[in-house]
C-alpha cells in the first residue's frame, strides 16, 4: 500500500500558521515515503469561502516550496459525487436519514453542553 496524505484547508480566510505546519509534515511524510500529497480545497461554506484565500493558501504553499501531486480538487465540484455515494450507503442499509429539526438539533446540543458533555 502506498502512502497518501492530503491537506484540506477551508477558503474562509488566509493560511494559518497551523495548516501551514500540518502541510509541512504531510508534504515531509509523502514525500520520505514515495507517496503522493493531495491538496484538496474545503470550500463547502459558500458564505464565508473566497476566492482570495484559496490563492492566498496556494501562494503560501508554494511559498513554503511545497508542491502537491493532484489538485487542487475543490469539494463543491464534488457534491453529485457525494450524493450518488449516500445514496449507495442509503440503498445498502449502511445509513439512515435523519429528520430532526434545526431547532431540535440545537435544543439537544444545549442539552448535551448542560450535562458538560462535548456537542456531537
């Protein structure tokens, strides 16, 4: 089996000095291990997402002299992909739906955070 790392930071704001060092020893691992280093974007919040701070990530990156294998790859172009995959999941049994309300879901959240447990 051949090593893949990959780092997948969100466009909601410029590169962080934590994805920068997460980048650091993943693009260290793959490469030390002939494998391959994916950049994927996590550009899911449409809201907060721009197109600034994907390039400023980029430009950070190739700052840093690092160099990806495959992307970038943006997870909004993936979404029919994402779809057609939980619905193999739904047809299998291997998941379920879930038909909880906003307000329920944050209603069990207050609760959940009451009994000094983690939110989930």
């Amino acid at each position: 089996m051949s090593v893949r790392v990959r780092l997948a930071p969100s466009p909601t704001g410029n590169l962080h000095i934590g994805t920068a060092r997460t980048a650091v020893f993943n693009w260290l691992f793959a490469r030390h291990n002939g494998g391959t280093f994916v950049l994927r974007i996590e550009d899911t919040d449409l809201e907060r997402s721009r197109p600034e701070y994907t390039q400023n990530i980029i430009d950070g990156l190739t700052w840093l002299g690092l160099t990806w294998d495959e992307g970038p790859s943006f997870q909004s172009k993936r979404m029919e992909l994402y779809r057609q995959k939980v619905q193999e999941l739904l047809d299998k049994g291997l998941a379920y739906r879930a038909y909880d309300t906003p307000e329920e879901l944050d209603a069990m959240r207050e609760a959940q955070k009451a009994r000094s447990e983690a939110p989930r």
